[in-house]
C-alpha cells in the first residue's frame, strides 16, 4: 500500500511546483510569439503575434501598433481602437510608458467594462517603432510592470529580425562584390579563348561560347540565395571547360562526386569562387600549369567539398587574416565564402584552409546535408 503512495508521490514531484509550471507556461507561450515578431513588424506578423502576447498579459484586449495606428487587435471592446493614435502618439512623445484612464478612453458603450490603459513603446536600435498597447477593467502598476517588460522582449525580438534582415542584405551585397571582383577577369579571358577558335575551329568556338552563355547566365542570376551543389557543379565544369580552351593540356582537372550528396542546397557562388582562386591564384601563373581537383562525399549528417590543386600556393598568415575578417587582403575570395557559411550554418562551418608558399593548397568546406530554411 506504501509503494502507489510513494509513486504517486514522485510524479508530482517531477511535474514541479507551482512557480516551476508557471514559468514554464510563460516560456512556452513566450515561444509560440517568438517566430511572428523574428519576421519583423508588420500587419501580419503582428496578428500573428497579439493571441499569445495577451496571454502573456493575461489583458482583456492588446493593440500592437506601428508609430501610428493599429496593426493588430486581440481580445473584447475593439471599439477602443479608435483611441490608439492618441494613445500612441502620446507614448511616442514621453518616449516611455504611459497609463491611461477612463478620462482618456471615453466610451458610450454602456456593457464595456474596459476603464483603463497602458502603452510601452517598442524600441529598434534606440528607434520607437511602434507601441505595445494593453486595456483593462481597472488601473493597476501589475499590468503596467508586466507590459513593459514584456514590451521589452518584443522589442529584442524586433532587434533580432532586424539583425537578421541585416544579415541578409550583407549577404546579398557580398555576392554582388564577388561577381564583380571576379567576372571581368574571367570574361576577358573567356572571350579571348573563344575568339582563338573562331578561325581554327568554328564547332568548337560555337560550343565555348554557349558554354560562356549558360555559365553567365548562372553567376549573375538574381533570384535565390541558396541552390543545389549539382547546380554549382555544373556551373564550375563550364567554367573550366572554358579555361582548358585558355591553358590546354597544361590545366588537368579531376572531379569526383558522391552522386548521393548531388541534391544538397548550398549557399549561391559558395564553390565557384574557390575553383577560380585556384585558378587565378593558383595555376596562372605557373608556366608548367597544374592539376586541380574537386571532390565532394557523403559524411553523415554533413556534405564535405574540397578543391585541391598544386599551384603556387598562399602565405598561411595572410589567409588567417582573411578568415579573420581582413575582407582588404581578400583578392582570393575566401573571406567572402567563409562569411557567408558561417552567417548560413553557424561558425563551426567556416572554411578550412590548407596551403603554404610552393605546395598548393587545399579549401575544404563542409555543410550540413538538411538545414533549417535553407532551401533552393
């Protein structure tokens, strides 16, 4: 008999104590506004956002509001709406919470109960974006207290979706400098080559130049920040098939791909460039020319590409410089990359570089196989 008791006992234990659920009931609701309000401020993020902010609040109605209006509404008496402006404006004047009473929300519908407000402003960078906007049936500092500081949390996830959207935008501008750092090289280059043949030989200066075409096409793309390493690999083989028609034999490449890792969504121009420094910095200016190599396998969770050639090789601290963010001594591209990874992954999928003066080098990127929101 004993022994139920005991057990009984236990599970309530586990369960913990009243404090213990309550927080984690905050948490859990806290969570479920979390995703809406990491999209930014807007109409729709907002309504997203406004149930589980309530019940945060444990209000009878919320406003989210922009600098001047309503976003969103959750909860009874929306007809208090028509007192936000005000109420916002004058939050943004004071630059700080305000509280609001039954003088300020003068109403003529005789079953609201509704009798007072506070508002919190929301913060972006010292910014006043907008406002969080509380009712309730009577005054009280628990309701102001509570708004404010949950008016704070909103906020730092307004300032994280924002960082975000930062993130992305440097992202984006990164690529644009990457093409233009290495394109006009490589198409003047290209051009050359093909005109070599025009006279000698029209078939394959014909297949060059369509080669030219669809490798263009691919690199100056402007849809996508993410596409699949099939699709980067065979941008890389038009790129070398028009530099061999520049080198000949003194180019050799090998290629060697696990057909399984095919499918997996990389970051847009994240291999290309390093074939090219390979190249460029690699095997130009090496008389006898060189063997580059690029390899892609399968490594359970994770997808690993290295592009190996024998060239000249690099000065082992200028590289540490540049993966340390020294994007001036960057004429090789990998800082660009290695950013990029890490920005897309987490800083433990950086680019790992081996090389020194005279024996080469090796790149060696490593993704995960499946990420969150990282598609093509």
């Amino acid at each position: 008999m004993n022994e139920p008791r005991a057990r009984r006992g236990w599970r309530r234990r586990h369960l913990g104590t009243d404090a213990e659920l309550a927080t984690f009931r905050t948490l859990h609701t806290a969570s479920l506004a979390a995703p809406a309000l990491r999209a930014g401020l807007s109409q729709d993020s907002a309504a997203a956002a406004v149930p589980h902010l309530r019940a945060l609040l444990d209000a009878p109605a919320i406003a989210l509001t922009d600098t001047a209006d309503v976003l969103a509404w959750d909860g009874e008496a929306y007809h208090h709406a028509e007192h936000v402006p005000a109420i916002v404006a004058a939050t943004l004047e004071r630059q700080g919470p305000r509280a609001f009473d039954r003088r300020d929300l003068r109403c003529t519908v005789r079953e609201c109960e509704i009798r007072s407000a506070v508002s919190s402003p929301l913060v972006v960078e010292d910014r006043v974006v907008g406002a969080l906007v509380a009712f309730d049936t009577f005054p009280g500092a628990g309701l102001a207290r509570t708004a404010e500081e949950v008016a704070r949390w909103v906020s730092g996830q307004l300032e994280l979706a924002e960082l975000d959207s930062s993130r992305t935008r440097l992202m984006e501008a990164e690529v644009r400098a990457l093409r233009a750092q290495i394109s006009p090289h490589f198409i003047f280059n290209s051009l050359g080559a093909i005109a070599s043949f025009v006279r000698t030989d029209p078939e394959r200066a014909r297949e060059l130049l369509l080669e030219f075409a669809d490798f263009t096409r691919y690199s100056f793309r402007k849809h996508g920040e993410f596409t699949t390493l099939s699709e980067e690999l065979r941008s890389i083989e038009q790129y070398l098939l028009l530099e061999q028609a520049r080198f000949g034999d003194r180019l050799a490449v090998t290629l060697v791909v696990a057909p399984e890792v095919l499918p997996v969504v990389i970051p847009f121009l994240c291999v290309q460039p390093l074939v090219e420094n390979a190249v460029r910095h690699g095997l130009e200016g090496q008389p006898e020319g060189g063997r580059i190599r690029i390899s892609a396998r399968d490594a359970g969770l994770d997808c690993v590409i290295e592009v190996d050639d024998d060239g000249a090789g690099e000065d082992p601290e200028r590289i540490a410089r540049v993966l340390a963010g020294d994007h001036e001594n960057d004429s090789v591209g990998l800082g660009n990359v290695d950013a990029r990874l890490r920005a897309t992954y987490g800083e433990e999928y950086g680019l790992v570089v081996e090389t020194a003066r005279g024996a080469g080098t090796r790149v060696i990127v490593r993704v995960p196989k499946f990420a969150p929101g990282v598609l093509a």
